[in-house]
C-alpha cells in the first residue's frame, strides 16, 4: 500500500488545471446565485436542485468525515451515509454534495430529512454527490467542471441505488429542464459552467433557479398558538442588510403540531424585551409578537414578496442548524 502510494504520488496529475497536493481540512463551497430565468448558451449545464443539506465529505485513511457548508462536523448525524463514502475505492477523497430523504415519487423533502434527523434514523438518506474536488493526492480545484465531473462519474461507477450516487448533468436548454423539473415537483435546477474551475463563494458560475421561491430567513419573535398550548402559531421572520436586521413578514403555517410545541420550547431560551428588527414595526406587525434573539434561521417557501418586501403565503419548512443567522442577507 505504501509503495502504491508512493508511485502514485510521484505521478503527474492527469486533467488539465490539477496539482499534487495535500488533502484539505475543509473547503468552502462554491454557492450559486438566485436568478428567474436559467442561463443560455452551450456553456451551460443543468443539474436537478435537491432540498436537503449541503455537505461536504473527506475521506482520509479509510476515516470519513462530513461537513456542513460552515464546517461543522456532522458525522455522527448521517451514519448510514459515512459508511458508504468509506467504500469508495480510494485513499483519499473530498467530496461536495447534498444528502437529502427521498419520497417515493423522486421528489426531496427538507421537512422529511428534519424528521428523520430528529427520530434518529439515517436509512433513507442518500447523498448525491456533484463535483469532486480531491483524489487520491490531486487537487482537482484547478480543473474545469466537466472534467472533474468525469473523474467522479467513474469513482462512483455502478453507484445508483444507494446511500451514496453521483447527481447528473444534462446539457440541454435550461428552460426546458426547469419546466420539466418543475411538471415533475422538484425543486428547481442548478445551472453550472461547464468550463470554470472550483471556486468558493458567489461567484455566478453556478446559477439556481427554483420552481417555488424557497429560502432562509432569521427569526425574531413568534406568536402563540391559539388552538395549541405552549406552542407556536407563527414567526416574525428578517433577514441581514448591511448588518442591520429587516423585517419581513411572518409565516404562520406548514407546523405540525409536535414542531409548533418543539419551537416554542426552543424560543424560551431566546427570549427579549426589546424588538431585534432595525426599523419599528407598526402596530399590527408588533401585536402579539413575543421578542427573540436572532439566532434560529428557518427555511420558508413562499409565492412572492410585496412591493414593501414583505413575504406572502409563506409557509414553514424547518429550521437550518447549518447556517449562522448573521449569514441569512
């Protein structure tokens, strides 16, 4: 093994743009940028947008570890999906996808893979893993997408039915595969540059474009139930401008009741006098409204904002354990 290691060290790096390197602590992701309409033009390829967690996976030493898109170490969490990266025929991997809970019709659920995690069941999770980053001594960073996505389509061979499989690409009109994910009731897609290198952050050579507006917003206070007892019957809901908190309407459906009761637990420890929102609310928006701490974020899908940027028909999803408050803007 050793001297397999040494001779595959001493190699030169196959694709175009790849270095010998060691392997990376973490990465940050590479994020894409909201936009209505897919990108056009043949530099472009479309990915289906999955609703789970982000997740990045170093595989070192036949040792896994999985990552959230702010480093934290969520091993422990998805053990069904750690056991199957430790399978992949490699000495060394870093890995970036998204593990999500799949319903019977193909279709992902952020609220499903919420309820799984809380009963403490990781059977039904799947990761879907779409770009490769590190193999096996080369840092793969510096290669363009389609060739990395190469190199990951024959890591992962044979992979389609379990805990662990590669997402496709499809190179085709982008507004044909958003209206078919759509008829289909995914998400929406991700559209990448075909050509471009890894690279963290916003940087527009990743694009998303959803079915339904879907996103995070940071919760400042909530209202009690009224047909429920120690429960939430709504949430007053912002999100970060220049570091000043703006309000943004409330969400007031899609708890069940043991999440309303679970939220209202959870606010007790969080609790304020003051409003954390920059700006003073009217009357109606203060009426009722218990104040918090602004430190739970909470995933809301909605059909559209106001002229006054408020949210409307928007409906609760989950709250993101992975991602700071003071990064929702």
């Amino acid at each position: 093994m050793a001297q397999a290691r040494r001779k595959h060290q001493s190699a030169k790096p196959v694709l175009p743009g790849s270095k010998l390197a060691a392997l990376p602590g973490f990465v940050a992701p590479c994020l894409a940028l909201r936009q209505s309409e897919p990108p056009t033009g043949e530099a472009w390829v479309h990915e289906i947008k999955f609703d789970g967690y982000r997740m990045e996976a170093r595989f070192e030493g036949g040792k896994v570890k999985l990552l959230t898109r702010n480093d934290l170490d969520w091993t422990r969490r998805f053990p069904h999906v750690a056991k199957a990266v430790a399978t992949l025929a490699a000495e060394t991997a870093l890995l970036d996808g998204e593990i999500v809970v799949e319903r019977e019709d193909g279709t992902t659920s952020f609220s499903d893979l919420v309820a799984e995690l809380k009963a403490g069941n990781s059977d039904r999770m799947v990761y879907y893993v779409f770009d490769l980053l590190y193999l096996d001594g080369i840092d793969l960073r510096g290669s363009t997408l389609i060739d990395r996505k190469a190199s990951l389509a024959r890591l992962l061979s044979g992979r389609r039915n379990g805990a662990i499989r590669m997402s496709e690409h499809f190179a085709t009109d982008g507004r044909q595969m958003l209206d078919k994910a759509c008829a289909l009731g995914l998400e929406g897609i991700i559209c990448k540059r075909a050509d471009k290198p890894y690279r963290s952050g916003r940087t527009g050579d990743w694009i998303k474009v959803t079915c339904h507006l879907t996103d995070e917003f940071v919760i400042g206070g909530y209202l009690d139930s009224t047909a429920q007892k120690d429960a939430i019957g709504a949430l007053a809901l912002g999100r970060y401008e220049k570091q000043r908190l703006k309000y943004v309407g409330r969400v007031g459906t899609g708890f069940s009741r043991e999440t309303a009761a679970e939220l209202w637990r959870t606010a007790q420890r969080l609790r304020r006098q003051s409003s954390p929102f920059a700006d003073p609310l009217d009357t109606a928006q203060r009426r009722g409204v218990t104040w918090l701490s602004p430190k739970l974020v909470a995933q809301v899908e909605y059909r559209a904002l106001t002229g006054d940027g408020l949210l409307r028909h928007a409906s609760f999803k989950g709250l993101r354990e992975d991602k700071p408050a003071k990064d929702v803007t």
